[in-house]
C-alpha cells in the first residue's frame, strides 16, 4: 500500500476499535502540556468526539519542530512520524507563531493526512493547558467529520461539522473548513496578534531567564556580596535620593537587556516585507521577555540584599556611618542601590556566555541534537505537491 493510500485512509471505528492520537510535541513547555493531557484527552475525547471508540495517546517530544521555518514544514514532519508510528491521527504542539494575511494561525490541520497543529502562543499566556485541551478536541472532532464526509454523500454531516466548527471557535476566531478538507483556525488581527505576542512572552517563561545564565549570576552574587557590605555604598544610598535611585534602575535595567540583545545578536532582521512584520513580532517578544526576566531578577535581588542587609549589618554601625538613626527604609534604599549596581554587573557576566547559552535562556533554542533520529531521512517525498498536503492548496501557514 502507497503511502498516500495509506494516510488517506480514514479510522475504522467498528466493533469498538482503537484510534491513536499521536502527539508530536516541541520541547519544553509544548512537551509538559502534553504529558499532562495524555491521561484525560481519552474521556475528553470519548465525551466531545466519540464514545463508540477506545482512544489511545502517545507522545514524543521532537526538537525539529522548533526549527521548522513554517507550518508547512511541521505538517509534513508530522505525516513522516505518522506513517512510522501507525497513528490514525496526529497533533503538532508547537512554540512556533504562524501567521497568514496578517492573522495569528491558532491551529492548522489536513484532514487528507489526519494531520494538525496548534500554535501554542496564538492561545494567549492564560490558561494554556485548557486552551490546548479545547483544541485538540475542535481539530479531532473536525479532522474525523471532514474524513468520514470527504465521499460528498453525507452533505447534512459535513454542514453539521462546519456548524460545530464555528461554533467551537467564538467570536475572535475564524474557521475555514474547505472541500479538500484543510481546516484552520485563526484569530481577529488587533486582538489575535496582541494575544500572540503575549503566548510567546509566555512560552518564553522569562521567569527563568537568568536562571540558566551562570557566569551572569555570579557575577551579580559577587558584585552584590561586595556592594552591601561596603560602607561607602552605605552613605551612597543614603544621599542619593528616590529621583537618583529610580535613574539608575532604568539605566541598570536598560544597560542589561540592551547588552543582552546586542552582544549575543537576538535582533531579527529581515530584508522583505512579509519577514519584516515577523521580524517585528519576534523582537517584540524578545525585547518584552528580556525586559521582564530581567526585573524579576532585579527584585528577587532587591528582596534577598535587603535580607541580608538586615542580617548582616548591626542598626548602631549603620546609624554611625550616615550619622542619623535608621530604621527599615534605611536597608530598603541600600538594597535599592546594590541591586541597580548588581544588575549592571549582570552585564558584564552575561558577556561571557555563549550565544547558545543566552538563546536558551531568552527564549527556549534547541539545538538539534537529535536530526539522526529524523524518521523521514532519506525520504524524497511521497508524490504529494508542494505544500506536503496534496490537495492543491497553497498550505501557507
């Protein structure tokens, strides 16, 4: 049997057979969210989809989809996975934005192939997991009526799934199920990008940006060590003022995420206009993750320099270093001033990181440690057009 005839093929719910759902997951959080739902997506499946069928899920996590330039691509690695693993159905988890005419593509499917994705940021930073679990239920219910109607003689089904279809998106989302069977969801423009650009932030985790810095946290651990129990810094903090101490946060805050763009080469630039509006939406993403990781930093410093602070200085050596009584205020302002002057040594520990190191950390690289395993080498195609589908569309995702 051909490859096409076997992807064709739709799933044979009789005498209570199986259907596997295969999950083809990038790393880190697209996996995580996976592994969650594999217990629940049967009864959530069985309840919304079907209960005349057993559902079966499996999950791998593959790092190629992180580097797939498009939707395309991701679709077509996925029917490879497919026909290897013997699912009647797969979904594509990924942290890749998709946009089409200058709307955010939340998912995409070809029900030729039984193959569909979901672009994890266009769901917004809230509620991933439930956004997810929804989906896969609109694009599995949509995937098995557009299969089983593709023979043009049962048009009262393939109305009532368009129907479902619709009704499963709301009002910020449009749906398009076409007579090839290629399905997609996508977002109102003004809401959906802004949506999309929060679930890249989100998928970015920035929270977690300094964590896999090393050489950056040492070098703020060392300059904060050093800072607070300098004397000198003591009067420092007690002359300078609010107005001063906000100046030199921005400048400290600014200093680092600058640095961290320019020296590690996270800009995006792109010479067409289509990559131009991408390009955009990348370095928004970047520049607001950046941005945030570093203030969560900046203030987890602040809590932990006033702690120590409090611990490590006695109140009579402060009050004789300033030359007036202290109270609380007195260590918060220190601890202001150390972590501003942390924060710029941030700067010169994250110069020693590997650009590697800094990808990871802003925004989840992967390098592609695994492209031996690619179940596809060597595979030259299957006599499908262009866009990996078959069904003449242009599949621009």
């Amino acid at each position: 049997m051909g490859a096409q005839t076997e992807e064709s093929a739709p799933p044979r719910p009789d005498e209570r057979g199986t259907i596997t759902l295969g999950m083809l997951a990038d790393p880190d959080l697209p996996a995580a969210i996976a592994r969650n739902l594999v217990d629940e997506l049967p009864d959530v499946l069985a309840r919304h989809v079907s209960n005349d069928v057993d559902w079966r899920i499996d999950t791998v996590t593959e790092t190629r989809l992180d580097h797939a330039a498009s939707g395309v691509e991701i679709i077509d690695l996925a029917r490879k996975w497919k026909l290897k693993e013997g699912w009647d159905l797969v979904i594509c988890l990924t942290d890749l934005p998709l946009r089409i005419d200058g709307r955010p593509v939340v998912a995409d499917a070809s029900a030729s192939h039984g193959v569909a994705l979901i672009s994890i940021p266009a769901l917004g930073p809230a509620g991933v997991q439930r956004r997810v679990r929804k989906t896969i239920v609109r694009l599995v219910d949509g995937l098995m009526g557009e299969r089983l109607g593709r023979d043009r003689t049962d048009s009262r089904r393939r109305r009532r799934v368009g129907r479902r279809l619709v009704e499963l998106a709301g009002p910020l989302e449009h749906v398009s199920a076409s007579e090839t069977g290629r399905i997609r969801y996508s977002a109102a423009v003004i809401h959906g990008n802004l949506r999309l650009l929060a679930g890249m932030v989100r998928t970015n985790r920035p929270w977690r940006l300094m964590t896999h810095m090393s050489k950056a946290l040492a070098f703020v651990a060392g300059t904060a060590a050093v800072t607070v129990a300098n004397s000198s810094m003591w009067q420092v903090s007690d002359a300078l003022g609010w107005p001063r101490q906000i100046l030199l946060m921005v400048v400290a805050i600014t200093v680092l995420v600058t640095w961290l763009i320019v020296a590690h080469d996270l800009w995006e630039r792109a010479s067409d206009a289509r990559g131009r509006e991408q390009a955009v939406l990348f370095n928004a993403a970047t520049v607001i993750t950046l941005l945030l990781g570093v203030l969560w930093l900046y203030f987890l410093l602040m809590a932990a320099c006033f702690i120590g602070a409090v611990v490590v200085i006695d109140d009579s050596v402060l009050e004789e270093n300033v030359g007036h009584p202290v109270d609380l205020a007195s260590y918060g302002v220190l601890a202001w001033l150390v972590s501003s002057l942390a924060t710029l040594g941030a700067a010169l520990g994250s110069g020693l990181e590997s650009d590697e190191t800094v990808r990871v950390a802003a925004y989840g690289y992967h390098p592609d440690e695994d492209a031996d395993d690619d179940p596809g080498a060597g595979d030259d195609g299957d006599g499908d057009d262009e866009d990996g589908n078959g069904d003449g569309e242009d599949g621009d995702s």
